[in-house]
C-alpha cells in the first residue's frame, strides 16, 4: 500500500474553514482585489504625485518651512507621547495594584476622554483659561487688577497648550493597553518581591514597568500616529506641523505637488511608528509558569494615601472630559436658539448620511474582501490583506490629497465622456458631491471593519459551512445563511465604531468637502475659529454624544472580558 505524503498529510487551509478553494479568477477573489486596490489607492497616489509634480518646490521646502515642520512636529509628538505615557501608566499601576477611594469609577472614567474631539477640548480650553474667561476673570475680581499689563498669564494659544489638550484627549490609549498588561502579571511575582524587601517604587521600577514596556510603547506610538494625523487642535493654537503645512501649501500657496511632498513625509513618519507599534505588539507576550497563576491582589490604600491616588487618577479625567463638557454645555445652555438654528440641522443630516453611507459600505467591503482572501487560500492576497489597514494610519490631511487628485481627473473624463455622447454636461459627478467624502472615511477606517470581521469570520466553527456546503449551498448562499448570521454582532459593533469615528473625522472631511457643505465636525471647526463657540457648542455635544457610544461599547467590552 502506497504511503500518504506528508503533503497529502497535510489538511488544506480552506478546510479548516469548511471551504474550498475557489478559482484563482472567481468573483470572490477578484472583487477582493479591487477593494484591496480602491483602499490602498491613496496611499499610493500620495507616494506618485509627491515624485512627479508638476512644480517641484522639494528644495524650497527643505531650506524654509519643512525643517520648521518637522521640528514642531517632533516636539509636539513626542511631548504628547511623554506626558500620555507617564500619565496612563502611572494611572494604570495605581487602579491595577492598589484599592482606594473610587478606584474602581475611575477605572473606567478615565476612558470617557476618549469620547471628546482633541479639537473640541482646545476650544473648551483657550474658553476657559482666556482673558475674558472665568480664571483670568476671577483672578482680577480677587486681586484688584485692571488689566492684562498688571499681572502675568502663560500664553493660551501655545504649543505647550497643545501638548496638554492632546495628552489630555489620547492619555487613554496608553491606560488601556498598560492595564491589560499589568493585570496579565502574576501576584507571585510582586509577593517575591515585597518579601525580598522591594518598597512600592522599587516594585513598579524593577519588576512592573519592564513586564509591561511593550504594551507601554504601543499605546505611545498610538499616541504619536494620532498626534502626528491631528490637524484642528494644532490649527487653532496656531502650531504650525507637517499636517497644517499640507494645508497651507496646498490651499494658500496653490501647489498640490509641495503639499504632496509634505504628506509622503508625513505617511513616512507614520508608518515608522506602525512598524514600532506592530514590533511592540509582537513582543508584548507574558507566560505564566503555573497553569492557574494568581492574579495581582490589590493592596488597599487608606487615609491620605488613598485619597492622593484618588487626586491624581482624577485629574486626567477632570482635564480630558469634564473640563470640555462643562464649557461646551455652558454656552449650548446659555444660547438654546443655537439648537434650531438651519445650519446646524443640516450639518445633522449631513453627518447622518455620509456617515452612515461610509459605515455601512466599509463594512459590506470588508466582509466581502475578508471572506474573498479566506476562499482563495494564496499568499499574495493574505499578503496584501494587512497593508489595506494602514489607511487607518495615514492622516485625514493625506487621504485627502490622495483622493480628491485621482478623482478629479477620473471625475473629468467621465464628464466627457457623457458629455461627447449625449451631448450633456453633468459637471463634476464625484469630487462635487459627497461621494469624495464617502471614499475617503470608507478607506480611512477599513482597518475597523476588516479587523472585527476577520476575528469574527474566526471564530465560526468550520462544520457550520462546510454543512451548508455538503447541503448545496454556494459560497455566496453560505455567507448569507451561516456566517452573517452567526457574525452580526460583531458586524454591527464595528458599523457602529466606523460611524462614530466618521462622524469625529475633520481634516478629510474640510479637504474633500463640497462647496457650503457643512458635518457636525465641520461646522464646530468653522464656528470655533471665528470665536463663535456659541454657535459651535450643539454641534460639539453631538460629536460627544456619539463619541460616548463607541466608549460604552469599549467599556462594555473590556467588562466582559474581565468577567470571562
């Protein structure tokens, strides 16, 4: 009898999925692709124009604003990342290894910051600590002055102010990720080390901080990627970095090709901090030698102790969201008309429908591209899969001019193309609707719904299909009855998450926008700058609002994993 081999041995990876291998040219594969490339599209467009342009201004950039750029960039960066690193693990360590007063609420109320638009925070901020607002007013109630020239104030409008606003918005992310990575740890370890005579510091230092270094520098690139993409935050303290020179470039100074240049050295920063965030999320692995480890027992802090814990765990959360919801909701209270006011409403609208149309399509693509790349089974398409979430990455400011460039010409010679057959000029179909704005949400938050989608694809167990198959089912028909019934959970949890982070969107969105047409982002970003946080506060507590979602979610989840 002939011996199998040990690749006949060897089961086919489609059947671990209960599914065959389709055709090299299927549908499936094919519609995977071009998803594949209409996500990547940007990116690369960015990549050609910034070397071929029409007017290259690569060497005036490099001796007068790209050094300033760059500069401003690095400081304000790693500054954020600083301050978000040293505040979130520190905040972290306390709530994972000590019991205090309201330990456990602010365990979770260090997350709702998240919920607040780093822009609206620095509205709320300049609002608060302005010459006409209340500190600086109380302050000369109190001291008698009658002037700015009779005492002194830090300048509000400032990159240290920035750095604050952003730390204050993104401090989360180290928090949440150098929190799972402290309750991973085993209790014996700390015990060890409390009975060889280590005092709380020497603990934290020698044994808690470098089990948890990885997931502290993934959290910290996090933080600079979303430091580096922020463009109404820096725009409106009037910093100037590589975002806002992409902006001033290209929209004041008339050139797309300098602009270009700026966003490849933007996308090159960026996607150096992936690589170290991928780096350190492969090394962030923590082994138990005991099959049931036991988990860190907090120790209870009572008295002053407790109470300064409290304070400083506190102290995020006041700055990143009550401070912003306090200011905000003042002025929407103090001016209720500004809730009927037309524009606001149709802003409303608007970031319903281009939200929405955004949500849904980024889902719909990511499901088929994801269950496509699973049928072919190849190594090209499994290779490509991960490169189509680093739209993600990739500033709004980027996608941008990555998107309304090709557009815009393929938008021309569709128009005369009608136009040569019909004799009917129907304008601008593409770049002078929403359409530009759809595209560009739908690749900057792929990564979402391609994430959720493929860890749910996941977790189906191969019989179901491979049951639906034997009964005659087609691939298509499987999708259909099987997976996205038993996957709609989690298919509606990343519609939702896709909705709340367009809906927060704000430099793509101003690029690629209509001409008067307004979202909520848009309308607080064009309102605050002209001083009318009035006006601008509805729109502001909308994005809020819808922001809190997607924390309720996280928080919901986190939960239940703590209960698994």
């Amino acid at each position: 009898m002939t011996q199998p081999s040990a690749r006949d041995a060897r089961p086919d990876a489609r059947q671990h999925h209960g599914l065959k291998r389709v055709s090299k040219f299927s549908g499936w594969s094919v519609g995977a692709a071009v998803i594949a490339l209409i996500v990547l599209m940007p990116l690369i467009a960015v990549v050609w124009i910034a070397f071929h342009p029409s007017d290259n201004i690569w060497p005036h950039l490099m001796e007068t604003t790209l050094p300033r750029y760059m500069r401003t960039t690095a400081i304000l960066a790693f500054g954020v990342a600083g301050l978000a690193a040293c505040v979130g693990t520190g905040a972290a360590w306390l709530v994972s290894m000590y019991r205090f007063p309201f330990s456990k609420t602010l365990e979770w109320l260090m997350l709702l910051p998240l919920a607040i638009p780093a822009y609206v925070g620095a509205y709320a901020l300049v609002d608060f600590l302005e010459y006409a607002g209340p500190v600086q007013g109380l302050m000369r109630s109190v001291f008698g002055w009658q002037s700015a020239r009779d005492y002194w104030f830090p300048e509000i409008r400032s990159l240290g102010s920035a750095i604050v606003v952003l730390a204050a918005a993104l401090t989360p992310y180290v928090f949440l990720m150098t929190r799972a990575a402290f309750r991973e740890q085993s209790g014996s370890v700390y015990e060890t080390a409390r009975a060889l005579g280590a005092g709380p510091f020497e603990r934290f230092w020698r044994v808690g901080l470098p089990l948890a270094r990885p997931a502290i520098a993934a959290g910290t690139a996090v933080v600079m990627m979303e430091t580096v993409s922020d463009y109404g935050t820096v725009s409106y303290f009037a910093v100037q970095t590589l975002t806002t020179g992409i902006f001033t470039t290209w929209l004041e100074g008339g050139n797309a090709g300098g602009a270009s240049q700026i966003a490849s050295v933007v996308l090159l920063v960026v996607f150096l901090l992936v690589a170290l965030e991928k780096s350190s999320r492969g090394r962030a692995r923590f082994h138990q030698n005991a099959r049931q480890a036991r988990p860190v027992t907090p120790i209870p802090l009572n008295g002053i102790q407790g109470w300064l814990a409290t304070a400083l765990c506190a102290v995020p959360f006041l700055i990143g969201f009550v401070l912003p919801v306090s200011v905000i909701t003042h002025h929407a209270i103090g001016e209720p008309e500004q809730w009927a006011r037309p524009g606001l409403i149709s802003a409303f609208w608007n970031t319903l429908t281009v939200a929405g149309s955004a949500a849904f399509l980024t889902v719909i693509a990511a499901l088929f591209m994801v269950y496509g790349v699973r049928l072919t089974g190849r190594k090209l398409p499994r290779l490509i899969l991960p490169f189509t979430t680093l739209g993600y990455a990739a500033p709004g400011a980027v996608l941008g001019i990555g998107i309304l460039f090709p557009l815009a010409g393929f938008d021309h010679v569709l128009a005369d193309t009608v136009l040569a057959i019909t004799g009917y000029d129907p304008g601008l179909l593409l770049t002078g609707t929403a359409f530009a704005i759809v595209l560009a949400y739908v690749v900057r938050f792929f990564a979402i719904a391609q994430g959720a989608t493929d860890a749910a694809l996941g977790r189906v167990a191969p019989s179901l299909p491979m049951a639906a198959r034997s009964l005659g089912q087609s691939l298509g028909g499987t999708l259909r009855r099987v997976y996205v019934p038993l996957i709609r959970g989690s298919v509606g949890t990343a519609l939702l998450l896709v909705f709340v982070d367009c809906t927060k969107e704000l430099p793509a969105t101003l690029l690629l926008r209509p001409f008067n047409y307004n979202t909520l982002a848009t309308r607080v970003y064009d309102k605050a700058s002209l001083e009318q946080l009035e006006q601008a506060s509805p729109a502001a507590l909308l994005v809020i609002g819808v922001g809190l979602i997607a924390v309720l979610l996280l928080a919901r989840s986190e939960n239940a994993a703590d209960l698994s």
